[in-house]
C-alpha cells in the first residue's frame, strides 16, 4: 500500500493511500496546495489534509526544520474557535497538515448569500476575535485571515484554519511558506515585505467584519485596500453604502482597524469587538473558551446533513445531493446503527449514495432488507452513460440470490437500459453479465406473445441477435425465452441468412417452437436441424444411456430364455449359446423402445406432464411391440395373436415413461422392476385364463405350463430385476424447452 504522493500533485486520485489516511475527494485548492477529505482508517475518522509543494534545495531544508518545530506549537492549540491540528510533515517534497473535516462550509459561503444581521455577524466576529487573542497570545500571527479560512459547523461553531501561511514571532522569521495572504484582506505591511505583527491580523479582521455587515469586500474586490494604502491615504469605504441601517459611527471603527499604519489600530481583537459593542450598543457575546468541541460525526452535523440531503432526494435519480466526503462522514454516523432510528427510507437512502461512491457498498446493500428494494434502487445505476456505475451494480445484482429468484417483472426502463448499454460499445464481459442477469429474472413465456415486449425492447434484441458472437447467441435465446414474436418479425427483415438461421436455431433453442409468422417449411427444416445438432452434440451420451438399457434387456431376456429353454442340462452349450443370442438381439430392439421411451419423456419440449407421458407411451410401446413382433417372428417362426403380449409392452412403456418423474434413482429403478414384473405376469395369467386354446393370446414371454407358480414368478423376476435396474440409470443431456 503506497504511502508517498505523486510527484505532481495534481495527480492525486481517489481512492489513493497517504500514510494511514485513504484519500477521498479534492475539497479545496489554491496557491502552492491542495486540500483532499480522508479517512483515517485506525479510528474512521474524516479529516482534511492540505498538501504543499516545496523545492528541494538547502534552503528549503532549513523552512523544513522550522515547518516541524512550529507544526509542534500548532499541535498543541486547544481553543474551541480553531480547527485542531491532528498530524503533520514533510514526505517526498510535499508538507502536510492534518486537520479535523468540518462539513458545514465556510463563513464565505455564509456571506455569498448576502450580508448577515447584525447579530448574528456580532457572535461570529467574537468567536473570531476570541481565536486571534488565543493564536497572539501565543505568539502566532495567521496571515491570511478570511471569510474563506472560517469554518462553521450545522451548529454555527465557528473554526479559524489554515495556517499555511502563519508565523511565530518568537522563533525564526520563516513563514510556513511563502506567499502574501489574500489581496483584498491583506494590510499594505503584508505586501511591501515590511515587519508583520499582530495588527496584521487585525487589518484583515477589519476587512471581513465590513464584509460580514454589508455582504460585500471593499469595492467588491476590484481594488485591494491594502495594496492603495502604499501610495495613498485612502480608507476603507463607508458601509452604508450597502447597508443605510448601520450606525454612522461603524465607518469610523472599520476605518480605525483598517489603518495604514499599524500603530493606529486596536492593540488586540478583544478591543476590536470593544468598539464594534459600544458602535452598536450591545452587549458582548460570551464565549466559553473552556467548550470542547464535539468531534464525532453526529457533533458536526450528521443528522443534519442527511436531512437536508433527503429532501433533495431522488430515488430513480442517479445523482445524490451529497458529496463524497459529506457522506462518508455520515456513513461514520449511521453505521453504527445501520440506518435504524432515522426516517424510514435511511437505509435506501446510504445504499444509494453507497452505490454512486462505490463506498461501503456491501454493508448499505445488506441493510436494505427486501429485495425489491434493492433491484429498485439498483435500476437507477444501470446507464449507458456510466459503465463503471452499471458494472458496479450488475456485480452486486448477480450475487444477490434473494434478488434473481424474485416472482416479479423487472422495475420499469431497467430493461430497455440494460439492452441499450449492451447494444453499445462495451466490453464483451458487461454484456455477458446483462445476459446473466436478464436470465435470471425474466421469467419464459408459455405461448408467442404477439405485444411482449414492447417495440423498444424487441428492437434491441433483434439487433443484438444479429452479432455473430456470443452475445448475438443469448440475444437469440432470450428472444425465445420471451416468446416475442415481435423480436423474430423484425430478426428476419434485419440479419442476413446464415446468420439468421443461427439466430432463429437459438430461438428455436430457447422457446422449443417458432412462431406461426415463419413459413411451415422453414420451421420444420429448423426443428429438423435442431434435432439433428442436439443428437450429434449428445451422441456419447445418448448412446451411454442406450448402452445400459441394451445391457438390462440383453441381461433379463437371456435370463429368461435360459431359465425357460427346454433342455434337461442347464450348463448345455446350446442353452447358453440361445440365451446370448436371442439377449443380444432383444436388448437392441426392445430396448430401443425402452430408450425411446424414457428419451421422449425426459426431453420433449412439451410444458405439461401428462402430454409427455402420453406421447412416449404410445410411441414407445409401439416400438416395444414391434421388437416384440419381430422376435416371434424371426425366432419362434409364429406371428402372435390377441392383444396381452402388446398391452404388456405398452404398460411397461408408461412405466418407465411414468419412473422418469420418480426421484430418487433407486426408488425409480424399484418402479420399473415392478412394472415389467407385472406387465409378464399379467400377460401370462391372461394368456392362461381368457385363451380359449393355448395360443390364442399370446403373452410377452412363455413359461412351462406343468410349472409351479413360484418358478414363474420366480422366472418372472429373474427377467424383471436387470431390466428394472440397469434400463434406469443413465441421464439425459438437458434440452432446453
């Protein structure tokens, strides 16, 4: 973590670390220097820190020495009117002064709204003067006292700062650094080089008090009086010029601390507020220099700033009425807290001002409880204008599981500005992380809409599915996942035809079907070709499935041909050598239709249940039925008769069409045992009980009709369990509907 500056300091960032300070925001700047807000990490604290250049030459060395030893002195000032000073020092060429950040702004921004009544500019001027009497008490002269180096607080506290330019008189002559003060305030001594002392303060206490009783600096700032005063005698002009209600006798004190020369002005600026009492006949302001100053965040106005903030407040607004450092301060407040105890939208309100400021995002986010809530103010940072905003909240949405399994459509115009920054020129990873989150929380469609969505949204897709890219890809899918016929309509009037293709292919991918506004050829060479890529992207593990299911038939058939053939020695070479054979072929016809079976069932792009069931019945146990058919015929050289041996292959074909919605695997692979178990038993005792001849309804299998029961059920089961089994495992690859 860096602890030095950038050698210009103008190259200062946010984000930026300074020795155990993480820099906020540039707050001021002017001269030699720049003033940054920063949060002191080990006890989160805001400060300000005012930075200073210096050249690196031997007599800079020696300001340096005297920069330590009176940073030492200023360290140690305690007076309720002066901001303290916490740190201080010299790294790399630039000096630095450490102070506490004061949020309600300055006593220039005070007076630029017009002057102040008399009152209230009396009680500041003697918390300013009570400042001057504490600094030149101890020696110290400011040298650049103005409106502008008066801090208030939201509690009208008043704080004199910057000591860029202070001096002590009982040490070296050096100033802190170099420089003349602020024209308009300065006393004519200040810019001829001559002797500063005291009254130096004092002449540019003169200035601001004229400014503080008319709201204006002496000929608004056109001529500096200071500057006059070297080559003429004139004074500084008469305030009731800007205000006729001031007493007559006020010009004359003004003029009294604005003198030319020192030694005609007050002694100090406890005489200075003497006269401004007798001038207005008022009584003098207390003021309790024993006060401590309340540092926290609430004592400098927390409470207060996230008031008048709120009321500015915009929640579909990406903008926040508050600054950086303002809101760090504030978040010092509330954390605590987490939001609790202010008004009812607090937590929404530091979220949202997190969000802007990428600053303790993670905390605000958690507080904010419900999840609409939180994709609501998100929505207002998805932008074009502001990819590192959008990235930022896209980042937060996608982690946010509460949110991506919301029930609900998206908060208006977050869509339609998702697709426009992803329509820009982005990078490809934004746009995957607007596809991510778009299908996550768009809910697909069972039917072609025909107005969904609206024109706007359908434009965009359409244009996105013409990129041949990744994004054109999903563009493609999400198109489907919508149902938005709109969004085909104008895909094949915008794209060219191999791409369009590749485009309608993921719709088709995505929906399952294509809307009746393409012609029945092209939907049905799509579809085709649809199939055609899904069988040759899952061939290895279509034929795995197969190969278990061929394996379970090969095993039970050959067990039940084995245990049925008709020969007296069980270890005869023929017996066996049937047994394989006629398992062989049995396990690739009927397990064709077992695999058919389970194949529709588990990928048929129909949404209702009972469809897909029937449908990989009838079809199944068709093809059941005819490897059945076959095998008499080929093996057994009779074609059979009635209607057992086909009702037994098409309830085990809606068996395993029915165990395919069963979990867990071994409670299915129980299912299909017991079907199959049922199917030959069922056509065995029908073929037995309603066959007027002994071939009139042929069963699935044949037993000895001499046998006793539990052989056959015991053979019957021989058959079932391998069947069962192994014609369960296996999965399907995943075919989108």
């Amino acid at each position: 973590m860096p602890e030095s500056l950038p050698l210009n300091l103008r190259d200062i960032r946010p984000g930026m670390h300074f020795l155990k300070y993480e820099l906020l925001e540039q707050i001021g700047a002017g001269g030699q220097g720049v003033v940054w807000s920063a949060q002191e990490r080990e006890i989160s604290r805001i400060v300000a820190i005012k930075f200073l250049e210096t050249a690196d030459n031997q007599v800079q060395a020696v300001s340096d020495k005297v920069f330590e030893q009176q940073g030492e002195l200023f360290s140690r000032l305690e007076h309720p009117n002066i901001l303290p000073l916490y740190d201080f020092g010299s790294l790399q060429g630039v000096r630095y002064l450490v102070s506490l950040y004061i949020p309600g702004g300055s006593l220039q921004d005070k007076v630029a709204t017009g002057r102040l009544p008399v009152e209230l500019a009396l009680e500041f001027a003697a918390h300013i003067a009570s400042a001057l009497d504490y600094l030149h008490g101890h020696d110290i002269i400011h040298r650049d006292l103005k409106p502008g180096n008066v801090l208030m607080d939201y509690s009208r506290n008043i704080y004199v700062f910057d000591f860029g330019l202070a001096r002590v008189l009982s040490g070296s002559t050096m100033a802190m650094h170099t420089g003349h003060g602020t024209l308009p305030y300065s006393p004519p001594e200040q810019s001829n080089h001559s002797e500063i002392t005291i009254q130096s303060d004092l002449y540019s206490f003169g200035v601001m008090l004229y400014q503080l009783f008319t709201g204006h600096i002496p000929w608004d700032g056109e001529i500096a009086l200071g500057i006059q005063q070297l080559h003429s005698s004139d004074e500084i002009p008469d305030p009731r010029e800007y205000n006729a209600e001031l007493p007559p006798a006020l010009v004359q004190a003004l003029r009294r601390i604005t003198a030319a020369k020192p030694a005609a002005r007050p002694r100090s600026a406890s005489e200075v507020m003497q006269m401004l009492y007798d001038v207005f006949n008022y009584p003098p302001v207390a003021v309790d220099i024993s006060r401590k100053n309340d540092v926290s965040p609430l004592g400098l106005g927390a409470n207060e700033i996230i008031q008048r903030a709120m009321q500015d407040w915009e929640i579909s607004s990406p903008v926040v009425p508050l600054t950086l450092t303002k809101f760090a301060l504030v978040d010092e407040a509330q954390k605590p807290s987490g939001g609790a105890g202010g008004p009812g939208n607090m937590s929404s309100f530091m979220l949202h001002c997190a969000l802007v400021y990428g600053y303790d995002i993670d905390f605000w986010w958690k507080k904010v409880e419900t999840p609409q809530e939180r994709l609501r103010i998100a929505a207002a940072f998805i932008r074009r204008d502001n990819l590192v905003l959008t990235s930022r909240t896209l980042g937060l949405l996608l982690h946010d599981n509460a949110v991506l399994r919301l029930k609900a459509d998206l908060p208006d115009g977050l869509m339609n500005s998702l697709l426009e920054v992803a329509g820009g020129k982005v990078s490809q990873d934004l746009k995957q992380a607007i596809f991510d989150f778009l299908e996550s929380m768009i809910h697909p469609q069972a039917h072609w809409q025909t107005t969904f969505p609206d024109i706007q949204q359908a434009q965009a897709l359409a244009s996105l599915a013409c990129e041949e890219t990744v994004t054109g890809d999903r563009a493609a899918r999400l198109i489907g996942r919508m149902h938005s016929t709109e969004a085909v309509t104008l895909l094949l009037t915008s794209v060219k035809d191999d791409r369009r293709d590749l485009a309608l292919l993921g719709v088709l991918e995505a929906a399952g079907s294509l809307p009746s506004v393409l012609p029945r050829g092209t939907r049905l060479t799509l579809s085709l070709e649809r199939l055609a890529n899904w069988l040759a992207s899952n061939l290895a593990a279509l034929l795995g499935v197969y190969g278990l299911v061929a394996l379970g038939v090969f095993l039970g058939f050959g067990a039940q041909v084995y245990l049925t053939y008709r020969l007296p020695n069980y270890m005869d070479v023929t017996r066996i050598s049937i047994a394989v054979e006629r398992g062989l072929f049995m396990g690739f016809v009927f397990g064709s239709g077992i695999f058919i079976t389970r194949l529709l069932s588990e990928t048929l792009p129909f949404s209702k249940t009972l469809l897909r069931m029937a449908v990989s019945t009838l079809v199944g146990g068709a093809v059941l039925t005819a490897g059945l058919l076959l095998y008499d015929l080929l093996f057994l050289n009779s074609l059979p008769g009635g209607v057992l041996f086909a009702a037994g292959c098409f309830f085990i074909s809606a068996g395993y069409a029915v165990s395919q919605w069963v979990r867990p695997v071994a409670v299915k692979m129980i299912v299909s045992v017991m079907v199959i178990f049922l199917a030959l038993a069922g056509s065995w005792f029908g073929h037995i009980a309603v066959a007027g001849t002994p071939t009139g309804m042929t069963p699935i299998f044949f037993y000895d009709y001499a046998w006793p029961i539990s052989q056959i059920l015991g053979t019957m089961l021989a058959a079932s369990l391998p069947m069962g089994i192994f014609g369960s495992l296996g999965k399907f690859p995943h075919r989108q509907a």
